[in-house]
C-alpha cells in the first residue's frame, strides 16, 4: 500500500501544470460524472462514479497521466488510484474520438471495521482495477472539450468476516481468529459518463 501512495504522489507532481510547462508538455485535466451498471457477486446493480485524469499531452494525439476519483457500490466506497492513458483519433476536428485504458488500485480507504454485538468483526478492502474508455469530445472556443464516453471497468475487492481469539486482534494475522472468511467480489461494470476536459 505504501508503493501505491508513493506511486501516486509521484505521478500527482510530474502532472503539475508548473512542472508541465517547464518541459513544454500541456498540462490535461479531464473530469466525470456518471454511472457505474453491471453486476457483482450479489446481482445487477447501478451506481454513482466520480472520475479525474490529471496528465501530460506527450504527442498531439497521446496523454499519461493518473486517475482517482469514487465509486459508490452501495453503501461501499472504493478511491480508484490507477495510471493512464488517453488517445484522440482526429485532435484536428471539433467532434473528435478518443479512447483509453487505466490501469491501477481501488483503495477502501474510506471504509472502517464493523463490530456487531457478538464481536464479529466485518471489514472491507480493495483491489486490483482496470479500465477500458472510448468516447466523443466536442472542442469549444476555448479548446476546451465535453465529453461523452462509455467503459468496460472491472473492480476487485475484498469483504471478511471474523471473530478474535485475542483483543485487538491484527486482521494479517490468522492466528489472532477463532473464525476467518475472506470473500472475494468482483464488480464488472459498464460505465456512462459525461465531463469536461482542459
């Protein structure tokens, strides 16, 4: 977990709009709202998601950069850190197609251990993520761009249950547990999105 922060961190300052500018790369920021459907180990589903690629323009036609944002699974929140990529077929037209990949970690950051009253504990955590875009983006006077775009994205997590055997057990340590389960749960999602890019 701590390559991953260390990981993040590096990619938030080499997209920095000072340090960008300083190697002649434009700084890119592309932000989303939309709608996670699919299913997972518990039925069919639809959810909210939150999405931001900050990155470089290397070439006209190609950007790398990173992506956080959320996705709200239920009451189950999962923090996308990912690296990525972003290509546009025709940069010359107003209407212009593009596509991307993103690769990375859903972090469970934001969830906390259950305790119901027979000491069961309940806790959650992330997993490997990866993420398949294609889109429209219609460029405005500014040569700024709204999007539309649709994504295979699929999200693997983590959900246990166990009673200790110890106080203040250490949920790394089976031994510390009478009872241990670990379910695997793998959310495939087809992913609607509108945003905005500069």
């Amino acid at each position: 977990m701590k390559n991953l922060f260390v990981l993040f961190l590096v990619a938030c300052i080499c997209s920095c709009p000072l340090i960008s500018k300083g190697q002649d790369l434009s700084f890119v920021n592309h932000t989303e709202l939309g709608l996670l459907t699919g299913t997972d180990n518990f039925g069919s589903r639809t959810n909210f998601t939150f999405q931001s690629f900050n990155g470089v323009q290397i070439h006209r036609k190609h950007t790398l950069g990173f992506v956080t944002g959320l996705d709200q699974y239920g009451n189950y929140s999962v923090l996308p850190l990912a690296v990525g990529w972003r290509g546009v077929l025709n940069p010359q037209n107003k209407w212009q197609l593009y596509a991307g990949v993103d690769v990375g970690y859903g972090s469970a950051l934001f969830e906390k251990v259950e305790i119901n009253e027979w000491d069961q504990h309940h806790w959650r955590k992330g997993g490997r993520m990866a993420q398949g875009t294609f889109g429209i983006r219609y460029k405005t006077k500014k040569a700024n761009f709204w999007t539309i775009s649709f994504s295979l994205k699929q999200q693997i997590s983590y959900f246990y249950t166990g009673n200790p055997s110890r106080l203040s057990p250490d949920r790394n340590r089976l031994e510390d547990w009478s009872y241990y389960e670990e379910d695997k749960v793998t959310f495939n999602n087809l992913v609607y999105r509108i945003g905005y890019s500069f």
